[in-house]
C-alpha cells in the first residue's frame, strides 16, 4: 500500500507526504509482535487498540499495513482523526460515544472516544456488542507520549490493563523519558509485567527516531 499519509494538525495545518515511521513493518512484526505473519482472529488481521492516537499518523499507518485499528482520543482531538482517516480512506466509524458498534475490521480504523479515567466502561461498552455477541480481543496496544504525568500514567497504565487480554496481548510503548509521568509508568510496568519488558534496540530504528530522550518498548499482559 502507498506510504503517502494526509495529515491535518491544526485547523490552519495541514501537511502531505511520504511519512517515516519508527519500526518498519517487518521490524513491528517480528520483533515488536514475536510474529512473522498478520495472523489474529480477524480475517488474519490483527486487531490493535491505540491509546491517546492524536491526530492519528500510527493508526493509520497500521491499517494501511491491513491491521483491524481502534483508534481512541477525548476532546477537540478527534475532529482531526476523524479527519485524517476519512482523507486516507481508512474510516470504518468514528463515535463520541460509548453506544455504536465498533466491530474492527481489517485495513480500516474505528475513532472512539475514550476517557482513561472512566472506571464504568467495559471492554463490552468500548466494542458496545450485543450482549449475546462475543467480544473481540486487542492483538495490540500501542501508546505513544502519552505519560506527560504521574496521574496520566496511572490513568494509560490501567486502561491498558483493562482492555489488554492476560497471555493475549502484547503492548507496544513509546515514551520520551524527560516526561513526568516517564519514571512512574516505568515502575508500575516493571512492578507487573518486568518479565516480558524488553526496550527496541536504537540500532533497530529508523535514523530520524534515535534519540537519547526517547524509547520504544514492550512487554506482555
């Protein structure tokens, strides 16, 4: 599929163009995910949740690789993300509300809005299934510089336990490590899941990514 990403940033900003991504997307499979192939449960895609996806530039990269995308953000957000999967040909829907289907579907995104810090919804409320329906499982979560504070961690660090299935899912974290939030969410991480925490080598990323202030990681639920 064309790597050419319509972005909208702003009201006044919007930019056209070859993107570059950290992981290239055998990178992001086999090392990232431990597979060499899209296989999941749905139609062989995998179904990834992103946390706090901004405008949307990994979500839709993801579905432009043929991942099954639920793409969340709160606020003027989502306009914007909206926006930018509408203008790439990957909206599948895109609800401010917790009540309309979000079944995922393979190369195409979900925009949904989701609050970190709202203890009442479910799994089952994110996916809003009929209650006979089964719900569907996130292959993947990805977050990226979303741990500005101690309470955002917490809220990132519980909404990934939440949706995440144990012994199923693999969360994929990229953090800048002069953000509050950064040492905190490293604890609870290395307090739960330091096991399977493994950081991506810098020499496994593209050049404009290397950063001593910035890393990329993952662990298991």
């Amino acid at each position: 599929p064309s790597s050419n990403i319509w972005m909208a940033q702003s009201n006044d900003a919007v930019s056209s163009g070859r993107s570059s991504f950290p992981l290239e997307r055998d990178l992001f499979l086999r090392k990232v995910l431990g597979t060499n192939n899209d296989t999941s449960a749905n139609d062989g895609a995998i179904q990834i949740l992103e946390l706090g996806a901004g405008t949307g530039l990994l979500s839709i990269a993801l579905a432009k690789w043929n991942a099954a995308v639920m793409s969340t953000e709160c606020g003027s957000a989502m306009c914007h993300l909206r926006k930018n999967c509408l203008h790439n040909g990957v909206l599948k829907s895109c609800s401010d509300e917790n009540n309309s289907n979000s079944t995922l579907v393979a190369g195409m995104v979900n925009c949904k809005k989701l609050d970190w810090f709202d203890a009442d919804l479910t799994l089952e409320g994110l996916f809003a299934l009929p209650q006979d329906e089964h719900r569907s499982e996130f292959d993947v979560i990805c977050i990226t510089d979303c741990c500005l504070t101690e309470k955002e961690a917490d809220g990132v660090f519980q909404t990934i336990r939440k949706f995440g299935t144990p012994h199923h899912t693999r969360v994929v974290v990229g953090l800048c490590k002069q953000r509050e939030g950064y040492r905190h969410f490293m604890k609870l991480v290395k307090r739960e899941h330091g096991d399977s925490l493994v950081e991506v080598p810098s020499s496994d990323l593209h050049p404009d990514f290397t950063s001593d202030r910035h890393t990329i990681m993952t662990f298991s639920l």
